[in-house]
C-alpha cells in the first residue's frame, strides 16, 4: 500500500538509536525496521520530533533516509519541519528522490491566527513541490499551534497533496468527529487520519473515524493487535487490551521523560542496542527504571510481549 | 486535623454545583461536602480552577466559603488566586474570618524568572498577611509558570506561613523526589505535598513520597482507599486498584472537557443535581457521555461504586 | 458627542490616582478629568490596563466609574475585561446605569484561534448585553491574542454594538490600512478607529485611516493639537510637534515601567498629587527619573507644555 | 582589536543580501563589508536573526561566514543558534576554523526557569568547546526567553569564553545599570556589553554603561559618530543626533516588517543591490515605502547621509 488518502493501520515513529558515545547506531536501525515490518506495520515515520530530529547535522538525516528506505518493504514517511523553507525543501527533495513515500510537515511554533498558519503550508508547499504527498501534525501541545477544524479544512482543500492528517490534538476526540462528519457531508474532501498523541486515546479514536495510529509507543505490535480489534468491531476486547498497556502508554506520554522511557523499553526489548540519547536530555533515574520495569511486569501477567 | 505542615490523606478539589439556569445550587453544595466527609476526606479545596471560580461574581464566592465552612467537619481551603493583591487579600482575610482553615495560591501566568516568581509570592503573603497558612499551587500545564526545585526552596524558606505544596508538575515525579530528598538531607523545612494533574501518577507518586491527593476526581472514595493502600504498602493491590481507575482518570485530566466530564459523574453518582457550568465551557457531546457511561460500566465490573 | 462609530478625536486613558497609603486619591480624579476636558480630549477612558484595574477590588472600580461619570462632560468608556463574565457583566452593567458611555472588552489572553475569538466575543456580548456599545482592545503585545482582518471583521459584522476598535497592533499601519479598504470597498461596515501602543506610530496612523487615539501619553493636549495637525493636512507641523514629543513617547512605551513614568510626569505637570502605584509595580529609580525629567526639558526648548 | 570583554563601539548585524530570484548576492556581500569598514565599525555581526539565517541551507552559512571573514579587517561574530547542539557545534567549529572572532548564541526558545537557562548554555559551550569566545543574546521580545540578571550572572561565573552580553532587553536600562553596578562591586568579572533592540534606547544606554551598539541600523556611520559622542561626553550632542533619528529607528524597529524596511534603506543608501528577503517575509507596502522615504527626507534636512 502507498502512502496516500486510504492509509490505514499503524506508522511507528521511529526512534533515532545512537551509540553510548552519540554516533549513530546503523545495525539498530535496521534491526528496529525489521521488527517494525514484523509487527505488522503498514508504514514508518522517521524524523519527527521523538526521532531527535534537530539533534543530527543534514548529512545524518539522509544518511538515515538512505537506510531506511532502502531497506523497508512499507512506505517511509519522512519528519521536514525545519526552522525556514530552504532546509525544508532539500531534504524533502532528497528525501523523495531516495525512495521515500512522503514527509510530514509541522506548523512552525510562533503561528497564531488562522491566516498565518494557511499562509505557512502555502508556502512549505510551494518549497517541497506540489508532487510530493505530506502528512500535516496538529499536536499544539508540543507545537503550541493550535489549529481548528477550519483551519484543517482549508489546507486540505487548497493542498491536493497533503494525504493524512496526524491527529494529536488534545482534546481530541470531538475535533476528529467533526473532521469526519464534514467529510460525510461532503463539505471536506477524504484524506486518512492516524492518531497520535502517544496513543492516550487510542481506545476510542477508530470509534470516532480514525483509520489507525502514527505513535512510538514502543509496542508497536501491540498497536497493530489493537488496531485489528478495532476493525473487528470488537469493543471490549480492543478496551480490554488497551487498559492493559495503559499504564505504560501513560508512563511514555510524559514531555522531556517520554522518549528516555521508549529507548528504554525498546532496548529492554532488544531492538535497539543502547537507549542513549543525544544531548539534551534527562537520564532516567534509576526509580523511574525500577517503575517502568514493574508497569512491564504488571502488562506481562496478561500480554508476554512485556515480558522482559 | 488541622491543614498544617503535616497535612495527609484526601482533599478533593470541590466543583462549583449550579441549576441548569446558572443560579447556585445551595443544597448540591451541602450534599456534596457530605459526601466528601463520607468518602474519608481529610479536607476540602474550594474555589480552585476546576471550581469555576473565574465565573464568580465576588458575593457568590464568599457565599460559598460561608457555606461550605459552616457544614464541613474537616479543613477546608480556599483558592484564592486572583488578577490583582487587592481581591486576593480581600477574599483571604474574608475566608478566614469565615473560619477557612487556610488558602491556596498559584502564580499569576506571566511569571518566567525565578526572581520574578519568588517577588511574586513575597508581595501575595505580604497582602494576605503572615498568619495566613496556605497551599503553593505547581500546575504549569494549565498555569504556564514553571517553578523548579531551587525556587519551591526559596518560597519555602522564605515563607513559614506556607504549609503545603500542591504538586502538580508534568512530568513530577523526579521533582517529587527532589523535594523529598533535600527535606531528607535537612536543607528544606518540612512542608506537606499533596499531588493533583487529575490523579495521573497516583500510582507512584505515594512511593516518591507524596502525603496524599488533592484533585477532583468524581471518585474521591476511591482515592481515600488508594491512599490507605499505599500508606499499607500493598503495592500490587494499590496499583491494582488504580489501573482499574485509570481509563476514567486519564479521560477526565483532558482540557477543557475534563471538567464537562467531572461534573457529568458526579451527577450520575447522585452527588449533584446538575452538571451544569457556566460559560464559557463545552457540553459534552452525546458520544462523550457513551463514552464516559462504558468506561463507567468496565469499572463497575470490579467496583460497585462505579455501577450507576 | 456620543461614544459611536463616528467618534474622532482624543480620548485618553486614564490613571488611577493613589495616595502614598494606596488609598485612591478622589481629589486628584476630579482634577484629572478637569485637565482632560481643558486639553479637549472628545472622550475618556478609565479603569483599563494602565489605570491598574486589576488592583482595585470592586467597590473601588464602581466608585471611580461614579466619581469620573459624574463629573465628566463628554463620554466616560469603561474597561470592563474580566477572567469570568459575571464579573463583566456587573460592572458593564453598573457602569451603564451610572451613565457611562460605553465600555472596552479586550480578549481573554488564552485565546488561539480565529473561531476561539469570535466565540469569546459571542458570549462577552451576550453577557453585557447587546445594547451596551463597546470598543473592542487589539493589543497583542500585552495580551498576546492575534486577530487577524478576518476575525477583526467577522466580529464587527456578528456585533452591532461593537462601535469602536482600539487599534494597537504592532507592527499595526498595513492592518489599519487594510481595514479601511474592507470599508471603502463595502465589505466591514463603518466603526471608529482610535490608535495606542503608547502612540508610537501617531505620526502616520492617522494618514493610514485612524480617528485619533487612546492612549495615556502624559501629554494628552499634545495629541489634541496633533490630531488636529493631522485633520488639516499640515504634515509637515504634525511630524515635527510629534518627532519632539517621540524620545518621551519612546521612553513611556516600555512595559512595567512605562506607568511608573506616566504617573510621575502627571505629577510633575500637578495634574495628580502623588505617582504612587500599587504594587507589583518598580518605582522608578533615581537615574530613571534623572533621564525621564532630561527629556522634559529637551521638549521644554520648543513646547511649553513640557517646561516644568 | 580582537573580540574581547573589552571590546567597545558598533558592531553592525549584517543582512544577508539575496539577488531577485533569491540566489546569495555576493557582490553586495563585499560591499557591505566594505561598507561597514569605511563607517568605523569595530566588529561586524552575521547569520544573526536580522540576517535571514534560518533560512539559509548549510552550505550557504558557511559560504557567507568564508566569504566575510576573508575580506574583514576587523573581528567577525557568527550567530550560531540552531535547533540542536550538533549543528551549533559544526558551525561554530566550522567558522572558527575560516578564521571567526567569535560565535552569538542565543537560548532556546522553550527555556523557562534559571536553571532550564543554565543548564542550556553549559551544554552549548561544552558543544562549542571552551576555546571559542560568544557573545550571549539576551532578547526576550523575539526569544520569549527571560534572563534575570543573577541568571546572567551565573552563565558568566561559568564560562570564561563568554566575553559579551549583546543586551536587548526590553526594558533594559535599569539591567544595565545593575550588572554594571554587580561589576563595580566585584560582584561580577568584567565582560563587555553591547545593546541592541534596534537600538531604541541607544541615547540613554552608553549613560548607564554599555560599551557600545550591535545593532542592524541602516545607518551604522552614524551609529558610529553617536558613540564617539558619547564617549566624550557631549550628552546634548549625542541626544540631538539621535532624535534625528529616532523616528526611523522606532520605524525599523517594528517586527517582521522591520527587517524589509532595514534593507530597503541599505539598498536606497547603494550598499546592497536588492532588499530581495526569502520567505516568509511580507514586501514592504508602496504606502510603507512612501513612509520611509518621507522619514529618511526629515532627516536629510540635517543629516545628509539620508539624502538618498
């Protein structure tokens, strides 16, 4: 499946594995592209803000996009928000002449009234290219934009190219049942909507329209079970499963400390080999460590993929 | 017990009960203090954010404190944050009269350096006057003010007045450790800390070395049993418990809609009348209260109290 | 005249005149409404940010309202923003029937987006009530909300009661420019435009459009003669009386300061007894008043006004 | 002289000058150079905010600082602020190698409290390594980041390597007078302090003690001759010069729009070739021309560097 307006399933948002000494950690990353693929994943993203993405010089982001695609079965969405619109442009060029299957593009932090921000992806869309297809993140909790339903309407209908929204606004769930109803009516043309927000809502986000999950929760298996429930119609089972990780989805959702919890957990798993991050950012103590193993503890009783 | 530096247990943050017209409801107030009391509370919080107190004319706020002061057996505390020195020492000296047993105050929202916060409580203390015990509020999800470790020191040394810190950092828990830690080493006086954000961490934060919970969550009875099985160190059965709480938990810590949905609850548990609120606030759509009635019936299946 | 859409001229904003004690200073109000009408301002303002509004508990802000109102011989416009509207509807209303002329809402700082706004205003009208004229705060610097032309005009087509923008946008000439073309072209029906941000574009707002302005330059005779430079034509003479008056108008512009300098030049001119503010507010240092009382006598050299 | 904590006069922060179509105008480079030499400058500041570098590609930057730092006689300070220490890092090792004085860095917009501040920058000087001179950018207005002066204290106990505070707090005349006072004391070591803020206050700041101005007036001769005034102590002079121009400089002053305004004059005055800006930048308005141009003719009357 490309990337495109019918995308559905789960994109995990790729962690950027390092070396204890900050060097990039190229086996890891083919090792987590393999497990993504085995997981059962229907994409990746990579780049984006939990991928440490401003961290790495230009030569390092491609040299990432490079691997990646070169060795996934499943389209490569790639992160190119960028402080201005020529950095953002040459790696979505780059991106896509590699391989990729599109980007992702955020608004830039300082945008505030409903002008402002259509005028920005007027012109990010005239820097990368009207042919290269491209996910637009609402997360205004990290991004402090906050982008209303007609908002979204209006980049949707002035951008052919833009395919998905990645859904983290929070609240959420009612902005996702408009989005959807004015879509039923007709008034706002198809384009998929992947949830994210670390999965907090993701027990009720596919009741409400959308078609999966853009998140680094780092059971991206247990996302694709979850997500195959919920296509079953299967209610209880799909909460049941949720409730069950929802102690550690809870755990990673936390800013700054999150992303330490992932690598964490990823490399307890075995995907990655070192949980290092690159400056700057917060060790996890030693008390949080002990936590996060007794909420995998807890999961492992009823789900053995925590068992570890 | 009075609200003093050893201070534990349960204060629920008290919604502000109102007639669908938006005319105050006296007798929800009297039935909810008494659930309060019932439920094992150890105090009472009055006039907080989540009470709408912004939405008060300056009578219908002391009338409260009049009320709720003359029917609770435990201390109650009352937010008294405000604009400007003038209303907030007016409000504080009234609720003591009254017989409060202290106050609460947060930081005014363009608070940024650690000089500028600490000025801040000086000249708060100064209007409220000295014998005034009070509850420091850290929220900076909804407050925007970020105090760290360094300046909750100062304000503390600075302040014997101040008893209590009402811990509701995102992420807290290593900050909670912090506190404790320096209060362990002798460089910080002892003081209480109740945490909040919604109960979020109420799994852990006990064990990092909270004194209890000060929040609105429509179950306060059950916060009083979590406390007492933390306080039992039953761990397994505490997280237990609070797992099974945590669906709810988490769909009420939302913005905005959180309270919508705290008031909802409380209603259908028979505590208040009406949930209404006044503007400007959303009412919670139809599928948000399906929403909220399934995750009502999953906890039902383990605890009666949520069968309603 | 009346406070309408075809209000021209000088209205000034008002300080708050304190005794050294904090106490309000009534001799010095009436003084200072005299000095108003002598300089020939067309209209007052009062109790808006820089007449320290926040500071006053509620009987204080009435008893000014009924103080100027009483005194004044042209329109009296109060500022009425409040964090609820209960408490912006009692003092629209009280303001009203004590013969106010209007009042002045600014938006709620938490404001995001365009439809945020628009539905502040929605329910600030309905609770003032749509028959009290109002002049509506553009004041981004301070209360960091942006509205945009669009939200500008949706809010002037929603209010008809809506008479006046007071525009201090900054950068702000194209957006004054771009409203009065809405308004030639017939798509923003008519509404008075007076100008502020300290009157640091008094220059070329009015040749962009304005009415006049609403600001608290200690020199409120200055703005008189220079609006009426500006009504006829005289370019050159307006440029000239306001390049002499801008290093003063630069230096009262800062934020936090700004007031403490007003109030001490009020004092110097004998318009107010005494500059004390409440707090929190710096006093103005020793070297500050130094420069504040050099730059008087720079003005002095060609206008008499400032000669004291 | 090198760039030094004794470093004293005008720095220009240098535009960044592009061809119509967008393309780096190096033969307006040179000239500006050039230009900044013959006005007296003493240093010259590029890739700063003014200069467009965010929307500069990699390659471009270095470029630019290759080009500068080979046809300067005098130190060149790069503004190295970047989203992540890795690219801080490259460029300033990269610019110090072509032969830099020194870097600019400013805090990450996301810092709140003293110690998120100091913690930053001792992660960015151990990014940088201890070898390279900075200068700190202290700009809240634009950085929405606030440093207290015990912040700025502490930053320069630190770090040896910082030799310059680049002060454009707002306001920030009684800052500097305290830091210069801390000095006296010996309190603090010396380092040098050059003001900006468009150079707003630039008649008082030399008064209270700063070294001199690192700002992008488009008149930096007489920035130059303003400070030679200063030094010898003419204060009527130096005030007379600068409320010449001080209704251009409030003009330029202006954000967004400010930066079109500085190289439209640069481009009247024949240092750079076009005031082509890469977006997202509005043009300037023909109305907002015409204003310019009637400024610039104002000052002409006396000073005939504006007779363009």
């Amino acid at each position: 499946m490309t990337f495109g307006i019918d995308t559905k399933g789960v994109y995990p948002i790729a962690a950027t594995p390092f070396h204890p000494d900050g060097v990039l950690d190229t086996a890891s990353i083919d090792r987590m592209i393999d497990f993504y693929h085995e997981a059962g994943s229907t994409g990746i993203t990579i780049l984006g803000i939990m991928g440490e993405a401003p961290k790495l010089e230009p030569e390092e982001s491609l040299a990432i996009v490079k691997q990646v695609v070169a060795r996934s079965k499943i389209p490569v969405v790639v992160g190119v928000s960028a402080p201005g619109f020529a950095a953002m442009r040459r790696l979505a060029r780059d991106a896509m002449d590699l391989g990729a299957g599109g980007v992702m593009i955020a608004p830039a932090p300082h945008l505030r009234t409903d002008d402002q921000i259509t005028n920005y992806f007027n012109q990010a869309v005239e820097a990368v290219g009207t042919d290269v297809p491209w996910a637009l993140q609402d997360y205004p909790l990290t991004l402090t934009v906050q982008m209303s339903v007609p908002v979204i309407s209006r980049i949707m209908a002035d951008h052919a190219s833009c395919i998905m929204l990645k859904a983290e606004d929070w609240p959420g769930l009612e902005k996702l049942s408009a989005l959807r109803k004015a879509q039923a009516e007709g008034r706002l043309r198809p384009f998929s909507i992947l949830t994210a927000n670390a999965g907090l809502f993701l027990d009720f986000e596919p009741e409400r329209g959308s078609d999966g999950a853009m998140t680094g929760y780092a059971f991206p298996d247990m996302l694709v079970e979850l997500d195959a429930l919920h296509r079953k119609g299967e209610r209880d089972a799909a909460h049941d499963l949720f409730d069950l990780h929802l102690p550690l989805i809870r755990y990673e959702q936390q800013p700054v400390v999150g992303l330490a919890v992932r690598k964490h957990v990823l490399m307890r798993r075995g995907i990655i080999s070192s949980d290092t991050q690159r400056k700057p950012w917060p060790a996890l103590s030693a008390t949080a460590r002990e936590e996060v193993d007794y909420l995998l503890s807890r999961i492992a009783r009823k789900d053995p993929r925590a068992a570890i």
